[in-house]
C-alpha cells in the first residue's frame, strides 16, 4: 500500500465509529486502531452538589414499575417492518401481541432474524422506522403487557 492510500484511509475513518479497520493486500497487512475519547468538562461545585443531592432524592423516592415491556434488538441489522416489501407490517401501534409471536425481522449479513414478543400484550409504540438500521441492545417496540 501507498502511503497516499493510507493517508486517505486513515481520513476516511475519522468521521466515523468505526475504531478498528484491518486490510490485507498482496501479503501485506495494514490494522489502523483509534481510541474514542470523551471530552473532559470543568462542572462547578454547586453543580455537583446539585447532581449529589439529586441522586439522594431519587434513593429515598418509591421507584416506581415501568408500566411497559421493551423489546430490545439481539444483533446489529437492518430493521424490517413487514416479511417482504409488498407484505402488510406484522404489528402496527395498538396492536394485540402474545409471547412468541414475531414483531419484525432484523436482516444481518444476508440473514434474516425473525423478533418475537416475549410477553403478551399491545404495542404502545414502534421506536425504529422501516429499513432503518438498529445496534445490539436498541430499543425496537414497547408494548404494554396483559393484566
């Protein structure tokens, strides 16, 4: 590889996520790696006395039950709505949903993974548009589980 090559590469790469980019070529390796850092930030004392405090308030307080279930996705994909393009989506809002029953399907490297409810009940809300892509551990759908 040309040092131009690497340059470009190396470019390319700081405007995105990705941290690690192996390339083999001609027998030749090239492994770029990068460290996300987080900027620092100066807080003053009162802010954090207010944040102490804050969280002193929140302990003494009832937590209360979330009144929903969230399905979370299990892989990084695509997400998709509907069996195929033309096929009607397999849940809307409002919709009544029981446990086992797919939501969506997650297409990863060609793969297609059905997502299914683990609880019974409705769907409150879709947080992911059609063709969108979605990471592992995204909130997909919250639905409202049955009394």
């Amino acid at each position: 590889m040309e040092l131009d090559e690497i340059k470009n590469l190396i470019e390319l790469l700081q405007n995105t996520d990705v941290t690690e980019l192996q390339i083999e070529r001609d027998g030749a390796k090239l492994k770029i790696k990068r460290e996300k850092f987080f900027p620092s930030f100066e807080t003053s004392p009162s802010a954090v006395k207010t944040a102490a405090e804050e969280v002193i308030i929140t302990k003494e307080s009832p937590a209360e039950e979330p009144k929903y279930a969230t399905i979370t996705s299990p892989i990084v994909g695509i997400f998709h709505r509907a069996p195929s393009p033309e096929a009607p989506p397999f849940v809307e809002v409002g919709s009544p949903v029981r446990k086992g029953q797919v939501l969506c399907i997650i297409e990863a490297m060609k793969l297609m993974n059905e997502i299914e409810s683990d609880t019974d009940g409705t769907i409150l809300q879709i947080l992911i548009e059609n063709g969108h892509s979605v990471e592992y551990g995204e909130p997909l759908f919250r639905i409202e589980p049955a009394s």
